[in-house]
C-alpha cells in the first residue's frame, strides 16, 4: 500500500492534506484491477463508495428513455468518480465502464465520510469537481438544444481534444479508443449521422481517424463549424 500514499499525494482532492492525514486515507483504500469491458457499477445500483483512477480509464454513461447510451464523461487517471452518492444513502446515478485495462481505488462511504468531517479540504476538493461536472454536463444539454448534430461533433471534439489531447506531429490526438458509436451516444445522436460527420470532417481535412484514434489536424477548420 506504501505506492498508494506516494500517488494519492497527487490526486488534487487530497491536495489540503499533510502526510499524517493522507496516511489515514491510504489506509481506507481498497484497490481492484478490472480489464475493458467490465462494468464497476451499474446506474441505480446502491451507492457504496468513492473510487479514483490509478491507472487506465472509465466511462461513465446514462440509459437514455429509449434504451440508447448517452455518454456524460471519461475518467482519467487521478480522476475521482462516484463522488456524488457520498452525500446521503443514494444510488449511483451512472455506470461506469472500463474502457482501458485499469487499477482503481476504491473508499468505501463510511470511511470516506469520517475522513470528510475532519478534514474540510477533501470537502473543499469534492464540491469542486462536482461543480466542474455539473458544468460539464450543463454544456452538453445546452448544446443539445442549440446546436445541430454537425456543430455537436466538433463541439465535442474540440472539448476531447482539451480533455484528453495529447501532441503529436500532426496535430492533436484524442488519447481515447473513441468509435462512431461513442461519439454518437456522446452528442446524441444515431451511428450513422455521426459517421457521416466524421467522414465530412476528414474530407475538409480538419481531423483524421486511425484505429479509433482521432487526430484534430485543424482546430481552426472544426470551429468553422461551430
């Protein structure tokens, strides 16, 4: 467990804490390795702890009325997820899927809350990325209702490209497997709208697809269409 104390230093929900405290903590944590494709829980499944990413990453997804997914987000490493049903005995509102062979680490509500109450910055800590997902989120129905499905796609990508680019020669590489599919259960719409967007976007050279990858060749020519 000695590792745990070294990484949770590093996660900003711990950032207030000082090596006593975050001792306390690392001796709470549970740690689980989980392959892609397995479910960590379900939506409205009992809510019973708070995890963070060590390593990997998670989607988290709604079922829409309908049956269809719609993504909300992904986790990525030194990420925490499950934050919410810390408050009170709830459910957990999403599921929450690895999408990338993954480690995490899990405090169970119980341990988590005794923690909270005697340390205001974790408190501090989680109000704050509940806050910035609640923008997130609020983003994402805004543009729902304003935008067409074209404006949506490179809306998204330019918001993945922030969230999970990484530099390359030749642009920005969404550092996710992000399929047809998932952009399509990301900004609401069917598979093959979001592939002929897609293909449209290739053919004004502004992105390219390799194996799921998608590399932004041209910010610029995507917020053409914004």
């Amino acid at each position: 467990m000695g590792s745990n104390l070294q990484y949770i230093k590093k996660i900003p929900l711990f950032a207030y804490l000082d090596d006593d405290q975050l001792g306390e903590v690392e001796q709470v944590i549970l740690e689980r390795n989980y392959q892609k494709g397995r479910i960590i829980f379900m939506e409205d499944e009992p809510g019973e702890a708070v995890f963070f990413v060590k390593s990997g990453r998670i989607k988290i997804s709604k079922q829409t009325s309908d049956g269809r997914e719609h993504i909300l987000h992904f986790i990525n490493p030194g990420e925490v997820f499950a934050e919410v049903v810390m408050f009170g005995d709830g459910t957990y509102p999403a599921t929450a899927e690895v999408v990338e062979d993954c480690t995490i680490g899990m405090i169970r509500n119980v341990d988590m809350e005794r923690i909270t109450g005697a340390n205001s910055g974790i408190a501090l800590g989680l109000l704050k990325i509940m806050a910035r997902r609640l923008r997130i989120s609020q983003q994402q129905l805004i543009e729902l209702a304003l935008l067409d499905t074209t404006r949506r796609a490179a809306s998204m990508l330019l918001f993945l490209a922030g969230e999970q680019g990484k530099k390359t020669e030749n642009g920005i590489e969404i550092d996710i497997s992000l399929t047809n599919q998932d952009l399509a259960n990301l900004i609401g719409t069917s598979r093959e709208t979001a592939n002929r967007i897609l293909n449209d976007f290739r053919r004004q050279k502004a992105i390219a697809v390799n194996k799921s990858r998608v590399t932004i060749l041209d910010k610029y020519k995507l917020k053409s269409w914004l």
